[in-house]
C-alpha cells in the first residue's frame, strides 16, 4: 500500500515577525528583545544571554528595525505568494505590536487590525495561515522589569496576549503555532526567550533555564486550553528546532551519548505532545537540585491540555560522540556539533542531510504519534543578480527537491501522516543567527544587503517558478 500527498496538503512557505516586518516602531508596537539584537561581532554573545544588550556598542545596525519592511509591502508579497500558488502561510504576529510593554490590559487595536489586514489579504487568495503566536520577540518592558520567562508572572501576560489573538481572529485562524522552536531557550536563552543570564554560575544558569522552561510550557498548555474553549475547530501545535542525533560511529559510548542528546531535544515535545515531565527529568532535577515549583495544577494543565500537531524546523541532522576534540565540530543552527564526515555541508556549514528528514519525521511519528507538519526547512545561501536581473538560484532548488522527495517517501512509504510544508524565509529576509541579509532563504528576492543598503524591490529567483510547478502537481514534479 502506497500513500500520496493528500489533495489538501499544505504547501506553503515560512517567515517571522522580527526577521521581515521592520516597522519597529510603527502602529504603537514596543520594542522587543530583538530589536536589541545587533548585526555584527557582538551578535552571537547578547542572542546567548552572556552580553547585556545595554551594552551594545553605539552605532550598530539592528535589522529587525527595518528588515524587509513586510509591514508596508505585505500586500505585494501576498501576491507574490499567491502567484506561486501557496495553500498556506506560516507567519508570527509580534507580542509587542499587541500588547507593546506586556503589561497592558486592552490590546493595542492597530496591532490587531494590522494582523488582520494580513490575514485578510491571505483569505482573498485561499492561503491558509498558519500563525505562530511568538517567534523569538519579547516586549523589551518585560525583559527589564520581569527578567523575561524566569518570572511566573510571565505565564498570565502571555495567555492574555494568546486570548486577544484568538478572539479577534477566530474562524479566520485554524492552526496556531504556541512557541517557535521552544527548545532554542536552552541554546540561545536571549533569543530564544528574552533571558540574559550574564556571570551567573552553571547551577544557576541550570536552574533559570528549567524554570523558564516550566513557564513557557506551562504557558502554552494554557493557552491550548483557552483556544479549545474560544475556537474548538482550531490546532494547537507545539514547536522543535529537530534533527536527529546520529551516533558518530557504532561505539556503545557514542550511541549512548546520541540517545541523550536526542532525549534532551525531545524535552520540551514530551511535555507539549504527552502532557508530563519524562522521568529522566524528573531525577536530573532532583539530583541537580533544580526547584522548579511545580504545582500539583501544573501538572493537571499540562495533562489536559497536549497539543494536536507537531510542527518542527529540519535543516540538518546532528551527530553525537562521547568524546569529542575541537576538531570535531560543525557549525548549524544554534546546535553546534560533531561534523559528520559523509555529508556536504552549506556556505555556513550547516550539514546537508535529506534523508535525515525522513529519519526525523519517524523518530517524531514513532515517539508522539501526532500529525505532522514541516514548518521550516531551506537553504540560506549567497544569491548572484545576473545582469539581466535573474537569479539562477539551482543549489536551492537542488536542496529543496532533496528534502521533498524524501518527506514524500516518508508519507507515501512510512505511512507519516503530515500536513504541510512551509520552506523558510520564502521571501529573503533577516538571518536570525547571524542577522545577516546576504544569507538568503528565499525564493524571492529582497534587494536589501547586509549594512541596511538596498531598495526593498521584489523579484523572483528561478526558484519561484520551480515551486510553483511543485505545488501545481502536488509534489510530482520535485
Ligand atoms: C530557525 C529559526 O532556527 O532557523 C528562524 O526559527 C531562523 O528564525 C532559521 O531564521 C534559519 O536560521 P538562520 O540563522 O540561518 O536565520
């Protein structure tokens, strides 16, 4: 028996508020956590929590400012969208353009009709968005008064600020996305979550993290149970930067050092998709003397309220050793790693692995059985404008085939259920690691370079037609 695509497969594409919209500033929106982050040297030290944004030097460029000014062209590129023929848009709505410190107890009614001018814009064409309720941003107000997601008091902001999207775009809205890549506040604590950690010590670094991570998973919890009760037609999906650990070779000791990293990755999706802590959990905590104040409610909101979809980031698999030198490392996605010697790697070194997709989505079927849905996946890479204006962008294409074939075969042979795919920064946009430009995603183009030069026009790469044929055949001509 052989499954193929379903006729209502979401073929989409894949951005974020902070890394496209610009507008930093406009329709009564707060700064965010982002908007703090420069492009440059200090880039990597203030997204890890170790450099106060405050200390940023003065002068730097900080692209989320203006990015690829979304905010003003998002009619554009909606038809853009619609002319490839997307069925779905996964985009992120900005805490801080509807609740601008946080704190705030109306939102902030330019916000909302912002967001729904876009989604509205969507709907005329049938795309179906798939909305990301926080992509990374924290109002900044909640970062200096609160220390971001440490506090409990996050928790109720954040539901409030869920309530106010769910109420104003319900019906419209079907798949909501709580947390993207909730896993990176592990990783990246100031991008991924608002936390600077500074000079603290390991053990209280340990015991920040995990608290934080209580909240934000117990915040998500909350807010499935408030979309069920305001819109019960709607998904609530949790979200994973993924990618299967390999062990680097046969050795018991790497194979072992695999099953725990891969264990650790799945942390935050056992709790969203199977409603408790894992045991292991559990024990680390008791033993590293970790105090989470989990409550006796915790527990039962966590239970009921599990996600109803899986939705995950693929860029590359990893790999684990259980000792490893210097030499052993490749860079990729905020997870730096061992290199894996049988794989090609991107211009910044991220590993190239299609069929690690394939033993991704099974690992997550096989451990949640829960739909799935690919909500990013693409290669950045450095674009040449020809003279006549063309970009013959074949290595993305190359990419994304790969990595189309293989979820295919993963659905029409491994029987995985999946919902969609959405390529990231269909439209170039800001890099969130690097906050470069020049590390395009997109199968359009954006003339904006990297120190912020560039007249924001639109054009399309050879990419664009190609995808297009892909999404008209649905997936028969990848
Ligand atoms: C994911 C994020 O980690 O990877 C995106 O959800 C990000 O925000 C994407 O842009 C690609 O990473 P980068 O660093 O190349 O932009």
């Amino acid at each position: 028996m052989s499954r193929e695509l379903s006729k209502d497969f979401l073929w989409g594409g894949a951005t974020a508020a902070n890394q496209l919209e610009g507008g930093y500033l406009e329709g009564g929106k707060g700064l965010t956590s982002v908007d703090l982050i420069p492009h440059g040297e200090q880039r990597f030290a203030v997204t890890a929590g170790e450099l106060h944004y405050s200390e940023v030097a003065e002068g730097s460029h900080f692209p989320s400012h203006e990015a690829i000014d979304f905010y003003h062209h998002y009619k554009e590129d909606i038809a853009l969208f619609a002319e490839m023929g997307m069925k779905s848009y996964r985009f992120s709505m900005a805490w801080s353009r509807i609740f601008p410190t946080g704190f705030e107890s109306e939102p902030n009614e330019e916000g909302l009709k912002f967001y729904e001018a876009v989604i509205d814009e969507l709907l005329k064409y049938g795309i179906e968005p798939v909305v990301t309720i926080n992509h990374f941003d924290v109002p900044k107000t909640l970062i200096d008064e609160l220390g971001s997601w440490r506090d409990r008091r996050m928790v109720d902001l954040f539901v409030n600020y869920a309530t106010a999207l769910f109420n104003r775009y319900k019906g419209k809205v079907k798949y909501w996305i709580s947390f993207n890549e909730i896993n990176m506040l592990l990783h990246l604590p100031f991008m991924g979550a608002g936390i600077y950690l500074g000079d603290l010590s390991e053990a209280e670094r340990t015991q920040v993290l995990y608290t934080a991570a209580h909240h934000e998973l117990l915040a998500s919890a909350k807010i499935t149970k408030v979309l069920r009760e305001i819109d019960p037609e709607a998904k609530m999906g949790s979200m994973l930067a993924a990618g299967e650990y390999y062990p680097y070779s046969s050795n018991p000791e790497d194979v072992w050092a695999a099953n725990l990293s891969n264990r650790d990755n799945y942390f935050f999706i056992d709790v969203q998709a199977g409603g408790e802590y894992p045991e292991w959990a559990k024990i680390m905590f008791e033993n590293e003397g970790i105090d989470i104040r989990i409550t006796a409610e915790d527990e039962e909101i966590l239970r009921e309220n599990t996600v109803d979809y899986i939705t995950f980031s693929y860029y590359s698999s990893r790999v684990s050793k259980a000792e490893i030198s210097s030499d052993d490392m490749v860079t990729g996605n905020a997870f730096k790693g061992v290199k894996n010697p049988y794989l090609k790697e991107s211009e910044w070194g991220w590993a190239i692995d299609p069929l690690g997709l394939r033993t991704t989505m099974n690992a997550l079927w096989d451990r949640y059985r829960k739909p799935l849905f690919i909500v990013e996946n693409g290669l950045g890479a450095v674009d040449k404008v020809e003279a006549d204006g063309s970009i013959n962008d074949d290595y993305r294409i190359e990419y994304l085939k790969a990595h189309i074939n293989t979820f295919m075969d993963a659905v029409e042979e491994d029987g995985i259920p999946l919902w969609g795919y959405t390529p990231w920064g269909i439209i170039d946009l800001v890099s969130a690691g690097t906050g470069e430009m020049s590390k395009r995603y997109g199968l359009i183009y954006v003339d904006r370079q990297d120190d912020g030069s560039g007249d924001l026009h639109r054009s399309k790469k050879k990419s664009f037609d190609w995808y297009k044929e892909v999404i008209e055949t649905n997936g028969q001509a990848a």
